[in-house]
C-alpha cells in the first residue's frame, strides 16, 4: 500500500530583500517526490532545491553540506529525483525593484513510498 507525505517547506511571505531558506526535511525513504510552487506573482522568484546525504540532523543543518539539485523559475508541479537524505529548499528574489509586494510563495514538497 503506498504511503504518501506532503511538508510545506516555505509558506507565504511577502519579504522581497530577503532570502528565505526552509528547514532541512528527512527524504531517505521515498521514492517520488515532487515540489508543488504556487504564487500570487507572475514568477516563483527563483525557488532553488538543495541536496545532501549528510548523516544526522545537525550536520545536515550546515548550509554547506547542501548541494544545489535545481532551479525553478515559474509556479508549477516539478518533479525531483529521489537519492539524496535531506532536503530543503529556499525563495532568492531576482531584485527587489522586480518584485510586487502582492506576490507570495509557497512551495511543498509531496513524497511517496511505493
């Protein structure tokens, strides 16, 4: 029987001159996996998904034990490949002049043990 997870890895946030980074989520189990970013903006303001095979929590909340798997330019469902511990994800405006005020982000992460 398969089993199914979602985690919201950033929520809302209007926050244009800052980054905002989510908390490393435990992946080592599942098989699918896929990022659903959805945003009241014309852009997903360049969410980027990071890796690691790091072996406990606290060294997987070193940000350079994190390894860049991709870039996702638009709001979407994308999917991403299984393999890695951790994952965690984070919204870098392109510029602040750029962006509206109005336009949130929110990305979750689904995951699926078939």
């Amino acid at each position: 029987m398969p089993y199914g997870k979602n985690k919201v890895l950033l929520g809302n946030s209007s926050a244009l001159s800052s980054t905002i980074t989510s908390n490393a989520q435990l992946v080592d189990g599942y098989r699918q996996m896929s990022v659903s970013i959805q945003t009241s903006g014309t852009s997903a303001r360049n969410v980027r998904i990071y890796g690691t095979n790091a072996d406990g929590l606290e060294t997987a909340l070193v940000a350079g034990n994190f390894s860049l798997v991709t870039t996702i330019p638009q709001a979407g469902i994308y999917t991403i490949d299984p393999g890695m511990r951790w994952i965690r994800a984070d919204r870098n405006p392109f510029s602040v002049a750029s962006q509206s005020a109005a336009s949130n982000t929110t990305v979750t992460l689904q995951m699926n043990v078939t």
